[in-house]
C-alpha cells in the first residue's frame, strides 16, 4: 500500500479508539487477506485454463 495511503488508514483507525498497534496490525491483516485473494483467483483462472484445455469445459 502507498504510504500516504496508510497513514490516513492509521488516522482514521485511531480515531475509532484503535492503539497504533492495533491499527497496524488490522493494516497489516487487510494487506495479508488481499494479497491472498489475489492468489486464490490467479489459482482459479489456471484451473479453468486447464478444465478448458482438457475438454472438460467449453466456452462455447
């Protein structure tokens, strides 16, 4: 995430009565989750591809 970005994550997490280690690590669990995600439909994609290529599903 940019750094601009996250100090105003930090800010408004503050805000809601979160410590700044708190903050930090709700930050740090977002950025783990999307990067996951991210993975789980790249996985997804190259099962599909291989579904496609062994006939199994068609694009019609």
């Amino acid at each position: 995430m940019q750094h601009q970005y996250v100090d105003l994550l930090i800010d408004a997490l503050l805000d809601e009565g979160f410590s700044l280690e708190e903050a930090r690590k709700l930050i740090k669990l977002q950025e783990e989750y999307e990067e996951k995600k991210a993975s789980e439909i790249t996985y997804r994609h190259l099962f599909v591809r291989w579904l496609v290529e062994q006939g199994r599903l068609s694009d019609w």
